[in-house]
C-alpha cells in the first residue's frame, strides 16, 4: 500500500507553529507534498527540512516569503527535478519531481489570478506551458502522480458558490475547459473525483478567510492528486483531514494498492482502468 498526501501550507514556519510537524508522524504517509513553503531554505529548521523518518526535498521561489514546493519521502529518489526549465516560471518555484523506479511523484503549485489581470495572465502562460508538459508525461511510459493546488475548480459541485464566481479567477470557463483537456485528450485522471464521483461539501479543500467561509464551509475542491491511469485505477480510499487547520487548506490523503517503489520496483503488470 502506497499512501500520498498533498497540503498547501500557507507558510511553512506558520503551519509548524500550528503543529503540521507534531501532527504529521500518525500519518504514516509514504510521500507528503507540500506547496506554499513562503521560506528560503535558511529559514528552514532540521524539523522541517527533514522531519523523523523523512527526507526532504525543496524548489524554492527566488521572491522571499512566496510560494515554493517541497516533498517528503522517506527513501531518497532515483533523481530528483527541481523546476519546468521555463525561467520565469521557475523563479517561483512551482514544480518539483522525485524519480523513483516506475513512478514519478511530483509538486505542483499553479498561479492564483485572484489578485489582478497581470497575475491571471502569468496563471494563463503557466497553463498553456504545463499542458505541453503533462503531454510528454502522459507518453513517458512510467506512472506519474501530480499534488498540489491547481488554484481551479474543475465543476460546480466543486465549489459552494459556483454561480456566483463563474467570473472569479479559478472557476473561470478557460481555466475549467483547460482542466477538462488535461483530462479527457491527455487522460489524466482527478483522483479523489474517481472515488467520490458526486461528492461536494465533503470534497472541498480551501476556505476563503473572509467572513465565515470555514464555519459555513463555503469552500472549494481545488487540491488534487491527478495521476496516469495505471495508478489512479489502483486507488482504495481518501480522506480530507479537517480536525485541525494548519493553513487555510486541508490535507488530502490517498491511499493506493500499489507497491512502494523503493522497495520492489516497477509491478510485473500495470492495472487498468475499469
């Protein structure tokens, strides 16, 4: 049994504080994924660079304070790919991939537009470069697992208010027909959406800080795991862990019938999707 876990921190200094690193251990994940780091790796502690029984590994935005990707694992990787090779996304630190035998895992953290046309257009150009690259992934031949927060809600029952932010930056229709093109020309699979295919309140993973968006759990679904179609077949269960808050996300936790990569190698068949 393979277990991932994804989760926006919001800071990665301000989830320790909140106790992620007190919490984490009982998780028994294999890999963690981590997005929105907002710290440079001097600003890291041995806790959170590598806590008890992991080792991480960071891509870190050049801007202090700002975004950033980490991942945990508790073996080290075949190799490890820090960025997309695109400069100006790069400086922000939004990619990073562990190589292991027969399975990629990667962090991924896509644009907010919310903040105004120029940061839409970057979330824009970030789109239309990363589907050229979740192509040549899908043809890679090898399983590929992508977390993070896409910063999109892909249909309505993956937000409280969808009729009132269809003109909202991540429900906006492009970014909704691009995800689709992610899945149905590329065939990636949304995970959590496969095993839960009508879920909606219970599905959401951020909560605005405005108003009373947590009490009234006016939400939105738009941390994923998304994944070839050999590995998201072998999906068992998943949970959104809300008990505690240690951003403004929640973590969201998948468990796979599928062999740890660092301990027997690529499966003699892969599954299909049925």
């Amino acid at each position: 049994m393979l277990r991932i876990m994804t989760l926006n921190l919001n800071g990665i200094r301000s989830a320790a504080r909140k106790g992620f690193f007190d919490w984490l251990p009982a998780q028994q994940a294999d890999l963690v994924c981590l997005q929105e780091l907002k710290a440079q790796d001097g600003d890291l502690t041995s806790a959170m660079r590598d806590p008890p029984g992991y080792q991480g590994y960071f891509h870190f935005a050049e801007k202090k304070g700002y975004s950033g990707v980490g991942l945990y694992t508790r073996t080290p990787p075949e190799d490890c790919i820090e960025g997309l090779g695109i400069a100006e996304i790069d400086a922000e630190g939004r990619y990073l991939e562990l190589r292991f035998p027969g399975l990629s895992v990667i962090s991924v953290y896509l644009p907010s537009g919310s903040s105004g046309e120029h940061r839409q257009a970057a979330k824009f150009h970030f789109m239309a470069r990363f589907f050229d690259h979740l192509a040549a992934l899908a043809q890679a031949g090898t399983q590929v697992l992508l977390c993070g927060d896409w910063n999109i809600a892909h249909q309505a029952i993956d937000l409280k208010n969808w009729r009132g932010n269809q003109k909202n930056s991540g429900f906006l229709p492009e970014e909704r027909a691009w995800l689709s093109r992610v899945f149905d020309e590329l065939g990636w699979v949304d995970v959590y959406r496969r095993l839960h295919p009508e879920t909606t309140g219970e599905g959401y993973t951020w909560w605005s800080n405005r108003g009373q968006a947590w009490a009234r759990n006016v939400g939105w679904r738009i941390d994923y795991q998304i994944a070839t179609p050999g590995l998201a077949a072998s999906a068992r269960t998943a949970e959104i862990y809300k008990d505690q808050r240690f951003s403004d996300h929640a973590a969201l936790t998948i468990d796979y019938d599928w062999p740890l990569p660092w301990d027997v190698g690529v499966p003699d068949r892969l599954i299909e999707v049925t």
